[in-house]
C-alpha cells in the first residue's frame, strides 16, 4: 500500500467537523478574553466596498457568523478548504446567497487568475502546508498588488505546550507542527510580503473540568501519542496542577497581516 502523503493526511483529519468543533468548543467555553479569538481576527480585516476576498481553510465557517455587514461589503466572498465536509459545513452555516461562493481548493494550486483577489484569508491552517513555499507562492500570485494576506496562527508556548509540560511524567512530549507559528511565522512571510505586521491575542483558560482538556487532547492531529494513555492517568495529572479547582493553561495565538 503506497505511503500516505502530507495532503492526504491533512484531508483524512478534517474529514468530518467532529474533533474541529470540539476544539473550539473548550475555547468558548473557559477563555478568558470574552471578545473571542474569531471576532478578534475579523475586527483586523480592512476590506473596501466591493472588495474580492477568498479564504483559504474555511473551516465550518463559523467566523463569519455575525458578520453580515463585513459580507455585505465584499463583491465576492470564495470560502475553499481542502476537505469537502468543511466546505459543506460553511455552506449550511452561512447559506448561499450573494456574495458568498464555496469550493474545495489547495493553497498549493489555486484555481484562480493572478492578481484576482483585494484580500486572502489563511487562519490556522499554514502549518498544515506541505510545501509551505508554493502555498505562499500561490497566494501571492492570486493577491491584487497592495493586496493583504491574513494569516492567524499559534505559538510554541501556549496550551500544548503546557499540558505536555504537566504529562511528562507519562512520557507525553509536545509533538505539535511548527511550520508555521508565532515565533518563525514573521520571517517565512517576509520571503514573500515586503511588509510583515503581527498582532497578539491576549487569552488563556481557566478549566474547572479536565474531562474537557483530555477530550481536546484526544482531538489533537499531533497528539496520537495521548491515545496510548490510560484516561485515569491523565485525568490524576491534570487534577493534581489545579489550584483550587481550576486548570490554567495558556494561550497564545494572534494573527500577522502582510501586504
């Protein structure tokens, strides 16, 4: 049987919206920034009337919920992701009218003409990327000149981090993808974008119940590892690091707009 590749293992994750909705559920529910990480992104974008956006890595579509104004502004608004059920999940989420268009699309090999696009959209999806290098290339390409790109990310010291810090006693070690964090995400834009800005979004959680964290961590791409652990072990770990009935973990996570 033939090797899966990087893009079919990034499809095979994202084929139902189960384990993605979990993840921002645990986000809704214990954040300590009440304004939300989606809503904060959005308060970034800066489109003109008639502007032509396309987002890549759409997700359930669940940022735009609320934003029909932001919509209402854009000529056409193309939601894509690779993987169909995100894009079926966006269409019953937002509806089908004008200005909004979906399809399934690789970042790696766009369907659209240069220069075709006022803005492009890549919230917390890069790092999943297998050739990072024509994705942006892509983007570029698909950007109107003075176009702007918007990339949300996370960093490398934020929730994962944390929780491995308190298994490690149980040999769990943080394997997330870093391609595309925080931390380098600045200096593989400043390849592509002659001007590079990143936003931070202050944040943490404060849990009261680990049986959500150890969810989370069962719905983490980069957490198979957790899986070979007894769930008692886990939950005794993450009991032991609250303090007076509350788990807090870090975030960090913000956004950086090239142009």
């Amino acid at each position: 049987m033939a090797e899966m590749n990087a893009t079919d293992t990034v499809q095979k994750q994202y084929q139902t919206t189960d384990k993605l909705t979990r993840r921002i559920s645990i986000h809704e529910k214990y954040s300590t920034n009440r304004q939300g990480f989606g809503p904060w992104i959005v308060s970034h974008y800066q489109f003109q009337e008639g502007a032509r956006v396309l987002e890549l890595g759409c997700g359930t579509g669940s940022m735009w919920k609320g934003q029909e104004a932001l919509i209402r502004r854009c000529s056409e608004l193309i939601l894509t992701d690779l993987s169909p059920a995100m894009v079926a999940a966006a269409r019953e989420t937002l509806g089908s009218q004008a200005p909004l268009r979906y399809t399934i699309a690789d970042i790696q090999k766009l369907p659209f003409p240069d220069s075709s696009f006022d803005a492009v959209i890549a919230n917390m999806m890069l790092y999943h990327v297998p050739d990072l290098e024509a994705g942006l290339s892509e983007v570029r390409r698909v950007l109107k000149p003075n176009g702007q790109f918007y990339a949300a990310t996370y960093g490398e010291h934020g929730i994962v981090a944390r929780l491995c810090e308190i298994l490690s006693p149980l040999g769990l070690r943080d394997d997330t993808n870093k391609n595309f964090t925080l931390q380098n995400g600045g200096s593989v834009l400043r390849r592509f974008f002659p001007s590079v800005e990143r936003f931070d979004y202050p944040d943490s959680l404060r849990v009261t119940n680990v049986e959500d964290i150890i969810d989370y961590l069962y719905s983490l791409p980069s957490m198979e590892a957790v899986h070979s652990l007894p769930r008692a072990q886990i939950r005794d770990c993450l009991v032991d690091a609250m303090r007076d009935g509350i788990l807090e973990l870090p975030k960090e996570y913000g956004l950086f707009i090239a142009e």
